[in-house]
C-alpha cells in the first residue's frame, strides 16, 4: 500500500478507537491517570516502564509523542494509551526482545493478567514480537501499527531458526512468533491493527495454555514474508513452565472476522497462508474455529489452509482438526500448496489432513482467480460441508483429492448450467462429490 494511504488508514484507526479508549478507561471507578512524555515534565515519567511500575490496579497510561526505545512489560490490570493525534507514540525495541509483552506467567495458575488494554503505538525492530501476551485475559489489542519486527529470525540457517527465543516459545523457531502473538490467552480482543514487514502477521497458540474465544477483527495484516497473515496453530506445551506431559491444550472457538490479509507468505515457497488453522501431529487441537468475512488475497500459500501432517505410533490423541467454519470470505489470487499438502494448482482453501476431519463448513464464500477454489484431501471418515459458494471463473469449484465425504450442493459455478455446463467459463468439480453437485444455484449467491 502507498505511504500515504497507509497513513490515512493508520489515523482513520487511531480517531475511530479514541471513543472506545476513553468509554474503557472512564469506566475505571476510582482509577487514577499517570502520563509518560520524552522530557519527564509536568509529573509525567520518562519512560513506559517507569509508569507502567509505578502505575496501580486499573490505572491508565497515557504516552505523549516521540520514541521510547524499551521493552515495554505488563504484569497487572491496566490501560496503556498512546496520545498519537499530533505525532506518533513508537515504541523501538532494536536490540529487545518484544515491543509490549503481557506476562503472565509469574500469575497464580488459571489467572494470568486480567484486563489490560494497549491502543494506538507504533511498534517495531523487536528481536521477536513486537506484542507477546502469555497467559492473559481480556486483553484488548486496538489500533496499534506493529511493523519490522522478528529482527532475530536467521533465514542463513538450515532449518530457519530464531535464536535466542524463549523456552516457552515451543515451536516459533522458523518465524520468532511474528507481529502480535496471543499463548494461553482467552477472552481477548485484537482490533483494527496494522500488522506488516514482520515473518507473520497475527498468531494464536497453546504453548502455556489454552487460547479460546479469541477475536481477531478489522485488522489489516499484509507483507508478513515468512509465515501466514493470521495463524491458529496448536503447539506443543513449554514443559520449562507447565508441568504438564505432551498433549496440547488447544486453539479453539476463535474467530477471525473482517480482516485484510494479502501478500503474506511471499519471502520462501510456501511461507505462508492468508489464515491457517494447523495441528500439526498427535496430541495437537485447534478446532471450531470461525473464519469469516475476510479478504484473503495474493498470499504464499492458499487463502485459507488447514494442515495435520503426521499420526506418528502415540499414547496421545491423533491430531484434532475438527468443526472449523470458513464462511462469508472473499478469496482470490492465492497460491498453491506445497511439500506434502501440495495442490495441483493455485487454490483460495486447501484441507489437507492424515487423519479424519469432520464438522467442516464452508458457505458462501467469493472466490476469484483461484485455479482450484477448494481442495479437501483427507482420509475416509472425513466429512465436508459446501454450500452457497461462487466459484472461479473456468475452476475447479471442489477437488475432493482424497477419501473424505463432500456434499456441495447450491453453490454458483459460474453458469447456469453447473458444474456440468458446456460454457467455457463454468467451473467443474472433480473426485467424488456426494449425490453429485445438484441442484446447484443458477444465479450468483448474493450475501
């Protein structure tokens, strides 16, 4: 995106979240304000972390323009505000490891931090995130411009690596965790961010704790090179802080709603999707989960990809894929799958799972420019839901590539004949579809 529509789009986020910070923080009976700005003038401290010490439970931190080069960490209930409507609030962590990171980790156990709000910085040139938040609660991420973080991540190594990373970080080595990363975190929002010129863009995972009923909404995530623009992923536990054996606590009934996330993934084959939702091998879980009303477009992998790669001999579970619905999203010009999830063509959905996926739903998506609009190759036993799409132009609107059951009624294949239509622009089906594609719709689906 141009620089100047960038900035437009940064302060038309900054003004539309101002009402939402003020009605949050007044809300704060008995609460008291605390100021940082650059000369430490007027009772103000100079530096977040001085503040955020001094600050008490429910307290606000209003930041004034400049640069403040710190990490910035958050281990109660508070509100920090960057005061941006002159001049940007930044946050330079080179040479740090985060930007903000909300601890919760040294929290009594299924407590975490509670009720922390950070609106409106701009973060960046953190060796890891530019936001971590472990173990929290309620948090409320709005506004912030998180950019040219993952500063650590060596792309010379074989496999990439992130040096350095925290033991709890259990599978981040190929990204550094990216922009804004929730672990164990619940009941938390991320809204209206831009997330950009990081390896990822957004990402959820179980490392200390379950990560569930997440929103992730109306942020705009793009040029993410070296991962997915938003990611839920299940990892295995940081045994360094769980005592806890090697079963996965789960990403779940997280939604991801109304985001932009385009070009992502581009930096090596394969990099990365516009959302993914993975469990990678046994004992691992993210599942009902909601996708909807996205634009995903010209990622590095498919718009929406879901992988489970391996059901190794395990006392543990087999990976869990399950009930997750992709609804309402416009895909187009994504890439193809790779390695062992490779499709035979470019593809705006990609399923692929060594073990049963069931419960899957996806309805009334746009689909543009895709050479395959949904790939579903999965074992039998495995069972997909698809109706009220409009496919590709001259597409495979379905390509069931495994031995999964589909039903792909009432979708739009691009003519009124359907998939078996003699116009050269219709789309097509291809592998075994149950009870075939009929009736099917013989006019676009209009949301």
């Amino acid at each position: 995106m141009p620089h100047s529509l960038r900035t437009i789009r940064l302060r038309a986020i900054y003004s539309g979240l101002a009402l939402f910070v003020f009605c949050t923080a007044s809300g704060l009976a008995g609460a008291a304000t605390l100021c940082v700005n650059k000369a430490g003038s007027g009772g103000c401290k100079s530096t977040i972390g001085a503040a955020v010490a001094a600050a008490g439970y429910r307290d606000t931190i209003e930041v004034g323009p400049g640069t403040y080069k710190e990490q910035v960490t958050i281990t109660k209930t508070l509100s920090l505000v960057a005061q941006n409507e002159v001049r940007p609030v930044i946050i330079d962590a080179t040479g740090l490891s985060n930007g903000i990171f909300v601890n919760g980790l040294a929290a009594a156990p299924g407590e975490g931090v509670l009720y922390v709000v950070i609106s409106g910085f701009e973060i960046r040139n953190a060796n890891y995130e530019g936001i971590l938040v472990v173990n929290g609660s309620d948090i409320t991420i709005a506004g912030n411009h998180v950019h040219d973080n993952n500063k650590a991540l060596d792309l010379s190594s074989t496999p990439v690596s992130c040096p350095g990373i925290p033991a709890f970080e259990t599978n981040e080595g190929s990204d550094c965790g990216e922009g804004i990363h929730l672990i164990g975190t619940n009941r938390s929002t991320v809204i209206h961010n831009v997330s950009e010129y990081n390896s990822g863009g957004i990402l959820i995972t179980d490392e200390t704790g379950a990560s569930w009923q997440n929103l992730i909404s109306g942020n705009y995530v793009h040029d993410n090179p070296y991962a997915c623009g938003i990611t839920m992923a299940s990892h295995g536990p940081a045994t360094s802080v769980v005592p806890l054996g090697f079963a996965s606590f789960g990403v779940f009934r997280n939604i991801v709603e109304g985001n932009e996330s385009a070009l992502n993934g581009l930096g090596l084959p394969g990099a990365g999707a516009g959302v993914g939702i993975f469990a990678a091998i046994p004992g691992y879980a993210s599942y009902e989960n909601t996708v909807m009303n996205n634009n995903l477009h010209d990622n590095g992998l498919p718009g929406v990809t879901m992988h489970s790669h391996a059901n190794f001999p395990s006392p543990l579970p087999p990976p869990y894929l399950n009930d997750n619905v992709i609804v309402g999203n416009q895909i187009a010009r994504n890439a193809a799958d790779t390695a062992d999830a490779t499709t035979p063509g470019t593809a705006g959905i990609n399923i692929y799972s060594v073990v049963a996926v069931r419960g899957t739903v996806i309805s009334k998506n746009v689909f543009d420019d895709e050479a395959i609009d949904i790939a579903f190759n999965v074992p039998a036993g495995s069972q997909l839901d698809a109706h009220f799409n409009n496919f590709s132009a001259a597409a495979i609107g379905v390509d069931n590539l495994g031995a999964g059951s589909v039903t792909a009624t009432e979708n739009w294949w691009h003519c009124s004949g359907g998939p078996a239509g003699t116009v050269s622009t219709c789309a097509t089906s291809a592998g075994d579809l149950v009870g075939g594609a009929a009736p099917w719709l013989t006019t676009p689906f209009v949301p």
